[in-house]
C-alpha cells in the first residue's frame, strides 16, 4: 500500500513553513469533520450522502499524494450512487493509513 506524504503541500508552500504548517492543520481538521461525517452516513445507509463525503476526503487522498487510493476513492463514490458498498473495506482502510499519519504528524 502506497504511504502518505507532503510532497505537494511542500511544491505549494515553496519553503515557507508557517504556510505549511496553516495547510496541514486545516487538512487535519477537516479531515476528522468529514471522517465523522462519512461513518454517520455510512451508519444510516444513506449512501449518497456517504458518496458526498467520499467526494470531500478524495481531495485529502490526493493533496497526500495517494494516487492509487485516490483511484479507489473515486470508484467507491461511484459505486456508492448506486447503492453499492463494494469497496467499502478498502476505503476504510485509506482512511486508516490517513488518519495515523496525520496524527503523527
């Protein structure tokens, strides 16, 4: 499994580490809002607002520079409008590597 990292927060940021430091901590505060937000949906099987929030943490997968999970989350989104579950397991398990980097760093 591919393993998260700041390479574009670092290309944006171009050195300036308060910049980087304002962007991680936005990212890891909405990354847990919409962690919540996605376990709550997924709960009460309402999978279109679950795709919703798939939608929202795609953005975090990608600015982590996890590029084949970002492809998974992109698949659950879609699989998830139609009521489909599939990939459940594999998203959560993105969502896992994310949430224990982030809190490391």
């Amino acid at each position: 499994m591919e393993r998260p990292n700041l390479i574009y927060i670092h290309s944006l940021s171009q050195g300036e580490k308060a910049f980087e430091d304002k962007i991680i901590k936005i990212l890891k505060t909405e990354f847990q809002d919409e962690i919540k937000r996605y376990y709550n949906n997924l709960k009460e099987k309402n999978y279109i607002k679950t795709a919703e929030s798939v939608h929202k943490l795609k953005h975090k997968i990608s600015i982590l520079g996890l590029v084949k999970s970002y492809d998974i989350a992109v698949e659950f989104e879609n699989n998830l409008k139609e009521n489909n579950i599939k990939l459940k397991d594999d998203f959560q398990k993105i969502i896992q590597i994310m949430t224990d980097y982030l809190n490391k760093l």
